[in-house]
C-alpha cells in the first residue's frame, strides 16, 4: 500500500511538464463535502443509529457525514487518484484500519495496457465495485443509503483489469482484493480474494450490473470461504420517472472446510420521480434476512430479518448544492432497535442533510 501511494504522489508531482503519447496531461481538484443532522424517535441514549448503518449514523446531532478533497491526474495511459476523507462515513467504515489509512478515501494509480483499446490495470484502494450505490450521497437517489448497501463493501484494496467496449455498453473488471472491505489484510489471513464486475448497457435507459466476491474474511486458522453476489439494473421508464432493482445473496461456511453455509440474502426497489431538473422524489422498499448473522448480528431467536421503507426529497440549489429530506422505517422480527433503555421492533427517523461539491 505504501509502494502505491509512493507511485501515486510520484505521478502526480510531475503533472505539471508530463506528456505521454504527445498528448498533454490534465489534473483536476474536487472535493464534496456532506453534512447532516438525524432525529431517531426512538432516542438512543448512545447518539448512534443501528450498528448496521455505517453511513449517517449518528443521531439528534448535526455531523459531517462525509468530506473529502481528491487530486486526479491523467493521460492517455496513465492515470492516478487521491482523496483524503473525514466524518462519521470515514470513522464507521474504516474503524479497523490503523493510523493514517483511517483517512485514506481513495488512493491509486494505473496504466493502459492497449493503445487502441480501453483497458487498464490500476492498484490501489478504490471505490467498490459492488452496488449501485456509493459512499457519496449526491450521487445516489436516497439520501441514506440501503441496509444492503450499508452492509456490502463501499471501499476495496487490490488490483484489477478493466475493460469497456468501444460503443461505451460493455464493462468487464476481474480483480484480487485484500479482503471484505481492507485496506490491511486480517491478522493471519492470506487468501487471497477475487471479484468481477461486468455492466451491459443495451441502450442509453437500461444499465444492467453483476458482482462478485469470493475470499474469506478471517484468520486462515479459521477460514470460512464467502461466495457472494450482486445483481442490479437501472431503467430509465420515462423522462420523469426510473427504477433500480438490486438482489443481493452470498454464503459463507459454517466453518473451516465445512460442506454446509450459511446464507443472507436481500432485496431492493428505488423509484425516483424527477418533475424537474431542480427536484427528485425517491421512495425505497428493501429487506434484509441474515437470520445467521453472518454480516449483522443480533443475538435474537430470528436474527436480522428487516424491512425498510423510506421516501425523500431532494432539491438542487444551482449546479453544487443539495437539500435533502428523507423519512424513514425499519421493522424488524425481533425487538433489535434501541429505545430508551430498552428495545423495539421498530424504528423511525427523520433525516435531512446538505451537500456541496466543487
């Protein structure tokens, strides 16, 4: 990992004279900034959502969700990216990385392997490539992301070969990861772990997504084989209106070389309704069942089997600024929600956040 960052601030201190292939390379500086302010009426005494939610998850407090500045830099074969990030996402998600790398959003480098074709090898940590949402709220229709998004990786370290066609509808990844979301591999664990990302875009109003990991998540003492899968599609049903649909399912050993596994597995619809360019609607119906608790444990007869339901409103202030309001429900089988001092089977709140980007 250190060998990478080294490589990327390398390339990106000579941006300023580089030319590759006669052509002059570009550097660009964003950043985005995300603040928030939930208000759970069930009122954690903790200040803290449930521990399945790893994005906006503090609450009755206004927060930063999320803040990053990001340098790129690129030409026609080679390309590099670094984001340092801070708040409650950063925190959450990266809880079990040490020292700086708690602070690290996004850091790689790559270079283009044809010079007639687009693909590339690049190494890194990057954005995950699983889901069709991302840890950066503008970017997605809701303003909290889904339970089976919040419980998938946001963030991968590895290499991968990527590959899209020359009419833009096919994209092909294979990678090897350092594991379920890692930066740094598990004490112990050397298996290595591998995905695939393969998108078809048949016309400009239908994006279809498969994903995959496979790897084992522990020490190798203990190794428990993960196998899983996520499926998307987008459809753009008019000018105003489209769905995404997403089925997540995976399986993991019950134990080291064990024949049998358990299993989780969860569905999802989003609708957004856009009047306009300034104003979205999006409503969300999910579930999630890990009644093992294999990814959200609970310690319950009936482990994690939830619905959730939520409906937002989003508002465009010129061409950087977000609003958003967004309600929201859970409702579990088995009483797994903070409630005062005690426990409920229910929860809801109110979230409304803003968004800069530059």
């Amino acid at each position: 990992m250190k060998k990478t960052i080294v490589v990327l601030l390398s390339l990106l201190a000579v941006r300023g004279n580089a030319q590759t292939d006669s052509t002059q390379s570009s550097f660009t500086l964003s950043g985005y900034i995300e603040a928030y302010y939930s208000c759970d009426l069930n009122k954690p005494g903790n200040h803290e959502h449930p521990a399945f939610m790893y994005a906006y998850n503090r609450v009755n407090e206004v927060n930063l969700n999320l803040g990053y500045i990001k340098a790129a830099w690129q030409t026609e074969s080679l390309r590099a990216n670094l984001a340092l990030g801070a708040g409650t996402y950063m925190n959450a998600n990266l809880a079990a990385e040490p020292g700086v790398l708690k602070n690290i959003y996004e850091a790689n480098a790559g270079v283009k392997l044809s010079k007639n074709k687009n693909l590339w090898v690049d190494a890194g940590i990057f954005a995950s490539h699983i889901g069709s949402e991302s840890a950066v709220g503008k970017d997605c229709w809701t303003l909290t992301r889904s339970i089976l998004a919040d419980n998938s990786p946001y963030y991968e370290t590895g290499a991968k070969i990527s590959y899209t066609s020359d009419n833009g509808k096919w994209f092909i990844s294979g990678l090897v990861l350092n594991g379920w979301q890692r930066i740094q591999r598990v004490n112990g664990n050397n298996t290595p772990a591998f995905g695939h990302q393969l998108t078809f875009k048949p016309s400009s109003k239908i994006t279809l997504n498969s994903s995959s990991f496979i790897g084992n998540d522990k020490p190798d003492s203990v190794k428990r084989m993960r196998y899983f899968h996520d499926f998307y599609g987008i459809f753009q049903l008019s000018d105003k209106l489209a769905l995404t649909a997403g089925f997540d399912v995976g399986a993991e050993q019950k134990s080291k070389g064990s024949n049998q596994y358990n299993t989780w597995y969860a569905p999802v619809l989003l609708l957004k309704l856009s009047p306009d360019a300034k104003n979205n609607v999006a409503a969300r119906v999910e579930y999630y069942n890990d009644k093992n608790g294999v990814i959200i444990t609970t310690g319950t007869p009936h482990g994690f089997k939830t619905a959730g339901y939520s409906l937002n409103y989003d508002h465009l202030f010129g061409n950087n600024i977000l609003w958003r309001i967004e309600a929201r429900k859970f409702s579990s089988k088995d009483k797994i929600f903070a409630k005062g001092n005690s426990k409920a089977k229910d929860d809801f709140f109110l979230t409304s956040s803003l968004a800069v980007s530059f």
